[in-house]
C-alpha cells in the first residue's frame, strides 16, 4: 500500500498516524516521548529565569522586563546563528546525532547556568556587571543545545507521516511539547520550592540525560547517510521566491513562533515584579504563575485534537485564520487586567492557550506540504529561523514596553500584531489555494 506521495505503509498505524515500512510503533513512541523531553527542557529557563535573577543574581527591580526578556533572547540569538547550519546538517548527517548533540548540552550547561554567578566569583569577577555577562553566556550555550536538537523533532514528524496524516503527526508534536511545559508549569514550579532554585538546574541536566537515552535507543533516521543530499542554500531562496505559500508560512512563522515563550515570560515576570505588593515571596509567585500557565496549557492540549483532525479535513489556511485572530483576542482580554494573580487571568491564558499553537502547528503544516522531501530539513530550519528573528524582536519590544509604559501594554502590542496577521491569512487565502501543488489540502 501506498500514499499520494509514493510512502511505502506497512499497514499499521499510531494513534491515527499510518507507519511506512522501516518505522515501527516503537519509533512512534519514543519520538514523541522525546518531544516530551523537549518540551520540559525549552520551558524550564522561562519558569526559574525571573525568581533566579531576582534572589541569586539580584539584578535592578526597574529592568527585569529588559533584563530577563535580554536573557530569553540569548537562547534566540543562538539560534539565529546557527539554525540554518543546522537545517543543513540534518539533511546531510540526519535528525538523530543533532539531536543527541543538544541533549548532551543540556546535561552540561544546566547546572553550568545555575552556578553563573559561583562561576564569576570564582573567576575573581565581582562587579554585579561580570555576573550578568556569565549568565548570559552561560544561557546562551544553553541555547546551542535547544538548537541542536528541537528543530529536528518537526522536520523528524515530516518524515515519520504522509501528507494525508501530517496535521495529526504534527498536532500530537505539539501535544507532547505542551505536556512537556504542562509538567514544568504544574509540578516543576511546585518542585523547585522544595529543592531550591539550583536544584532545579541540576533537574533540566537529568533530563537532558533523559533523552540522550530515548534518542540513542527508539529514533532512527528516515534518510540516511547514503540518500543524504547536500542541499544548496541557493535552492531553499529560489523556492521561497517561488512559493507564496511558503512565504505565507514564513511571515506567520515571524509573527507567532515568540507567542510560547512571550505569553509565559510576560506573566511570570509581571507576578514575580508584582510579588511584594500582593504578599507573596518571588519563589511563591512564581508557583502561581505556574499554576496559571499550566491551566492554560491544559486548554493548549485539548485544542490540538481538535486541530489535528481540523488540519487534514477542512485545511490548513482556515485553522491558520482563527488561530491567529483568537490568539489576538487572548492578548487583548489580558491586557484588560489589573492584579496578574486575578481569577480572571486563569481564564484569559486559557483562551490564549487554546488558539496560539494552532497557528504554529498549521504554519509548520503548510511548509511542510509544499517542500519537496529532500530539502525540507534545510526549509524548515529557515522557518526555524524566521520564527527566531520573531521571538528576538518581540520579546525585546515587549520588554522595553513592559518597563517603559506599562505590563499590560506588551500584551495590547502583540494582540493587535496576531490579529492583523489573520487577516492579512484571510485577504490573501485564493492566492495561496491557487498556487498549491497537485494533492495538497490547503
């Protein structure tokens, strides 16, 4: 049995998902597992980063919006550098060993950020100026290892699926990677009062360990060495002048790829700023804050059956559309109040958190269905990179509107840039329906 595309099926399936020959369930599930993994890891820096820098590095109360939104964005800047090497290198050595590779960096530079501030004494840097630059350098190798390794997962669920089954494939992705920051929200937080701050550095190393096992033991590579071809950056640029919808795929990509760190880091850092004058200790806000998110990506992971099925059977532009324009009315209501530790806040995140990844997932779709194979690991890292010069900008304008105008104001900010988006999706729907390819559900 074959798909459109000429996949050879085994005639089994995954929840849903049909497995080609050469995949087994086994593959399915550590795949997916993995993307657990990954999910912990990428949302663990968010949650601990503001009461770190408050209790340990002790930087100015007036700049941790700027400061903490600088030190997100270290992460980015790392993968700005090199996430188009690392599309490259995944077509040319395959996902597995990138992703082995930033799992282990995990397990190092973990604990190496936890002691940013032991390592500068140490070193005979004293000034509160030098503590800052080794966290900040100790984040960004961090986010050399988040780069290694979370690009692979989505380009390895597009070699995993057929197009038929491809929004399922990428919307249980997406689940896993949201019961990742589930678990961070939920239990995480609550852990990191008992343990400490630190202990929770030396937790984000154990697994990273974690999921070196699950690489090395359950992933393989659909294309391997000896199909490996070395893609020509000249091609990817030559495909996006050709092809609206990826463009669209792209400038979606720009606009929503910050809305999963933005929406956490804004929050967390607004309570823990806020965290006196409501009664609470920065690590007790930072709990509730916890609690707020979690519920919020509770509504995230329901959502994504929904948008699976969506994906494949009605398309992926009407998912795109109201997505992004819920995600904007998401950011309005926050905006709207007052005491971050309201009621009120649990359900506001929790619309947010039920529209914001739809977006992704559908953008991730979309590019997807119109790369051809051998040089999608390369498209989707200039995704990759795209989504990453988003999150660097936004998360730097909302920052310094954050400590220059007001905390709610970020959020009005980006509302009004994720609605504009749909609908500029909804104004240019026929041009991307009338340049698919030949079997594409769009």
């Amino acid at each position: 049995m074959s798909t459109t595309t000429g996949m050879q099926l085994s005639g089994k399936r995954f929840a849903g998902i049909d497995i080609p020959v050469g995949l087994t369930q086994a593959n399915y599930f550590n795949l997916y597992f993995a993307s657990w993994i990954m999910g912990c890891l990428m949302t663990i820096p968010t949650v601990i980063q503001p009461a770190f820098l408050k209790e340990v590095v002790k930087i100015p109360e007036g700049l941790t919006g700027s400061i903490n939104a600088g030190l997100q964005n270290m992460g980015q800047i790392a993968t700005l550098l090199l996430i188009g090497l690392v599309g490259i290198a995944s077509d040319r050595y395959g996902r597995k060993i990138l992703i082995v590779a930033g799992f282990a960096f995990c397990i190092v530079f973990y604990p190496v950020f936890g002691h940013s501030s032991d390592i500068a004494a140490a070193l005979g840097l004293e000034s509160s100026e030098w503590h800052l630059i080794i966290v900040y350098l100790s984040r960004f190798m961090l986010g050399i290892g988040l780069v290694l390794s979370h690009p692979q997962f989505v380009t390895l669920v597009a070699d995993y699926t057929t197009a038929e089954g491809r929004g399922k494939g990428m919307a249980l992705h997406a689940i896993m990677m949201s019961l990742g920051t589930l678990c961070v929200y939920g239990l995480f937080t609550q852990m990191a009062a008992v343990i400490g701050i630190i202990g929770a550095f030396y937790a984000g190393g154990a697994l990273g360990l974690a999921g070196i096992l699950v690489a090395l033991s359950g992933l393989v590579d659909r294309i391997g060495k000896s199909h490996a071809v070395k893609t020509d950056i000249r091609e990817i640029y030559r495909l996006v002048l050709r092809s609206f919808p990826l463009r669209a795929a792209y400038i979606t990509g720009f606009v929503t790829r910050a809305n999963i760190s933005l929406t956490s880091t804004l929050i967390i850092v607004w309570m823990v700023s806020m965290a006196g004058k409501f009664g609470y200790t920065p690590l007790q806000a930072t709990a509730r804050a916890g609690v707020i998110m979690m519920v919020g990506n509770v509504f995230s992971i329901l959502s994504f059956y929904i948008i699976g099925i969506l994906l494949d059977r009605v398309g992926r532009l009407p998912v795109l559309i109201s997505a992004l324009i819920l995600t904007g009315a998401g950011y309005f209501l926050i905006a709207t109040i007052d005491d971050p530790f309201s009621n009120l806040m649990f359900l506001y995140v929790s619309l947010l958190g039920f529209a914001k990844n739809g977006a992704i997932v559908a953008a991730n779709t979309l590019a997807s269905d119109v790369t051809p194979r051998h040089c999608l690991g390369s498209a989707l890292g200039v995704l990759n990179t795209v989504g990453t010069l988003g999150i660097i900008f936004f998360l730097q304008v909302c920052g310094y509107l954050f400590d220059s105008i007001s905390h709610q104001s970020p959020f009005v900010f980006k509302g009004a840039v994720d609605a504009a988006c749909g609908i500029w999706i909804f104004i240019a729907r026929k041009k991307i329906i009338s340049m698919k390819k030949e079997g594409q559900t769009l």
